[in-house]
C-alpha cells in the first residue's frame, strides 16, 4: 500500500493548505482514503519512505510563508497521525528534492517561500531520533525537483533557481543531478531532461527514474495560462553513469493543462501521480487536481485515471494543500 500526505480544509491562516494523510491501494484501484493528520497544515514539504514509516519533511504556514525545519513520522501499520520526529539543519528546506536510501532520507536543495535557496544536501536516519547532518552540496543551489532513489544513489530532476550567485533569478533548470548515499560527495550532473521544466513529480522502478509533469514559463496555446503545466512523463536509466532522459507517455489532458507540484508513488510495476495543480486561464487561477493516475513501467503509454483524492474542495483559489503534497511507499 501507500501512504501519501493530502489537503483538507481547515480554519484559520492556512485554510487553503492541507494536512491529511491519505492511503490508496496498489493492487486495487480506487480513491484514497484518509487515516490521520499531519502536525500543521502547510504546503510544499517532501516524503520519505523506510520500510514501515513515512516521513514529512519541511514546508511552510501561511500565506506569509514561514518555513519549517521539522521531520515527522508517521507509521505504515496503523492509521493515526504524525508524530514529531526530529530536525532539519536549516528551515530552507521548502521544496527540497527527497531521496531515501534503505536507512536514510536526503534533502536536497530547497528554499524559504521567500527564493532563497540552499545547496545543503542533509541527512537523516529513519531508526533513531535524530537530527538531520549536512551531508552534501549540490551542484548549484535549486529547489522544486522531482526526486528518484535507486539501490545507491539519490537524483534530482529539474529545478528552479533564485538569486543564485551568476544566475539569473527563476533560472528553471534541466539538470538530472546525481550524488551518492554511502560517501559525503557533491552532486554531479549526470544528464538532461526531454522537456526544460520545474515542479515534476518524481517516480523510481527498480531500474529507472522518472518526472511526472511539471511546469515551463511561457503561454499555454490551449488556454492562455501564463504557466503552461506539461503532461510529459520522463524517464532515465539508474545503471547508465551519463544519460539524458528519454520520453515515456503523458498525463491525461485536461482543461488544456497537465499537471505540476503533484506527488509520485513507486509501486513494483507502475508508477503513480496524484494531486497537483493546474493554471486555468490568462490571469493565472489556479486549480486543484484530484486525479489518481498510475503508468507502466514496461511501456510507453498515457497514463490513466484510476481514482481520486478523499477531498480537495476550497472556497479558497488556489487550494495550496494540493501544492507539493509528499509521496511515500513501502
């Protein structure tokens, strides 16, 4: 099964962000289903799996973002909420690229809901109580990758910069940067993406990575959306040392938009995408998107919808909740 970290609707300075755990099924499709709550409500935080817990990594309150340093965990077995596990090293944590390991989670990048960014690669053990260590850099400070895992090593997938040292700001980048678990080593970028985007979700068979999604800053022909969010599913090999990805099918189409900021789930045979938001028109609303879907990892085909979200309605656009939920899967 799957546990996954999903909106609901609450009072107060975060009504528009989330903090249900939801569960779905790998062998049955079907919709999720909701079996407990996150410590705050907040928005672009990261997922990390052991082998029997979940883990929520950072994210920030508010409409005025104050970001977040915590790790929580929450269990696989029984249903019930999280629970407050440790610390990060920095609170410049929101959007941070997670990666996990058989016994650790990585962190990599990520920014302050205000476009500082990190280069910080930390580091956290999911047996014991501890706080995360600075591990690692990576190859040039980004945040909002779609992360991948393999046996080895953690990726990160497209990314965007801010006031980065000679970059310009919102500098999206196509990097597919990689950085090993068992040494204290530097990422290095090891390819590109088909399609130069940011906001991907991202996905790991066996064998392969993949980002779902994802979003590029230019005008959307099929509604005039500033943000013109991508349906393109990208797929690269774990054993290749150099490699650009290569496609792999699409999200289903819908009102002319795909999807960016959803989560991925890595099931033994399919991949799955959930959630996200899409922009609707020329002045930017934005959406929540309750779909479900799952891919092959064995064909290149588009995906299909196979259930929906307990619960994304708002009275507030956009509902944030849907924005960067985090993924998890044992």
């Amino acid at each position: 099964g799957f546990l996954g970290k999903w909106p609901d609707n609450v009072n107060g300075p975060n009504s528009a962000y989330g903090s249900q755990i939801q569960k779905i099924s790998f062998t049955t499709d079907g919709n999720s289903t909701d079996i407990g709550d996150i410590l705050s409500a907040r928005r672009n935080q990261s997922g990390y799996s052991s082998t029997t817990h979940g883990f929520v990594v950072g994210g920030y309150l508010g409409q005025a973002p104050s970001s977040l340093n915590i790790i929580e965990r929450f269990s696989f077995t029984t249903d019930g909420n999280s629970t407050d596990w440790a610390d990060l090293t920095t609170a410049l944590n929101t959007s941070s690229v997670p990666a996990s390991s058989c016994t650790h989670g990585f962190s990599f990048g990520g920014q302050n809901g205000t476009n500082t960014n990190t280069k910080i690669i930390d580091k956290f053990p999911f047996a014991s109580q501890t706080d995360a260590t600075d591990w690692a850099e990576c190859s040039v400070a980004q945040y909002n990758g779609a992360g991948c895992s393999s046996a080895t090593n953690g990726y990160a997938l497209g990314s965007i910069q801010h006031s980065a040292p000679g970059i310009p700001s919102g500098t999206v980048l196509n990097n597919i940067d990689k950085y090993p678990f068992a040494s204290q080593t530097n990422s290095t970028d090891i390819g590109d993406l088909v399609l130069v985007r940011f906001g991907g979700a991202g996905v790991s068979s066996e064998t392969d990575g993949y980002m779902v999604g994802g979003v590029t800053v230019g005008t959307n022909p099929g509604n005039d959306a500033p943000l013109w969010d991508r349906t393109n599913i990208d797929k690269f090999s774990f054993a290749t040392g150099t490699q650009n990805a290569v496609d792999h099918g699409d999200l289903p189409l819908e009102t002319s938009a795909g999807a960016h900021d959803g989560t991925g789930m890595s099931a033994e045979t399919h991949g799955y995408h959930a959630g996200g938001i899409y922009s609707w028109n020329s002045s930017n609303h934005q959406y929540p998107r309750e779909q479900i879907e799952k891919f092959a990892y064995a064909s290149n085909v588009t995906a299909t919808d196979v259930g929906n979200l307990v619960q994304v309605g708002t009275n507030i656009t956009p509902n944030f909740g849907m924005n960067g939920a985090s993924g998890h899967q044992f």
